[in-house]
C-alpha cells in the first residue's frame, strides 16, 4: 500500500493571536535565523502580506523573499513586520548562560 502525503501548512493553524505568539516564540527559541524569517513569513501570509507590506512600506515581493526559507531579513524589516503585526522583540534572560 502506497502512503498518502499531504500539504501541511502552518498557517493553517494561526487563528489566533496567542497562537502566533507561541508559534513565533518556539521558532525564536531555536536561535536558527533561517527558522525565524520563514515562522515570520507563515504569520506575514496569515495576516495577509499585501497588508504587511503597506503597514511596513515595504514591498511584498521583497517581504517574500526575505521572509522566506532561504531569506535572510534585516533586523530593520524584522523589527518592522513584527510591529506590523502586533507583535515586538522581547528579551528574556537566559538563566543556563
């Protein structure tokens, strides 16, 4: 019997806010940048990048590049699309450093 594989995206499960909050905080918690741009990506697309993109002034295209699994955002888009969002940078200390 063949196995059956299916498309599974994210965003399909980010109907909330806190589900994006945990979302992006487990994705930070990786501390691998790559992960980060793509998780902020996933959140760009459920809140619709058209709107991200006029929020931010960016353009969408570049927002999908850079928001992707290759991308590598600035610090100034990331802070930026994060704001768009609803969301910001919090730091937390690490008690294991």
């Amino acid at each position: 019997m063949a196995e059956k594989f299916y498309d599974f995206d994210p965003a399909e499960m980010l109907d909330s806010d806190e589900a994006i909050e945990a979302f992006l905080a487990e994705a930070m918690l990786t501390g691998d940048a790559k992960l980060v741009a793509s998780a902020l990506g996933v959140v760009a697309r459920t809140k619709g990048m058209a709107t991200i993109a006029r929020k931010t002034g960016l353009a969408r295209e570049h927002l999908y590049k850079s928001l992707s699994e290759n991308g590598n955002p600035t610090l100034e888009t990331t802070l930026a699309v994060l704001k768009a969002m609803g969301f910001h940078l919090t730091p937390k200390h690490d008690a294991a450093a």
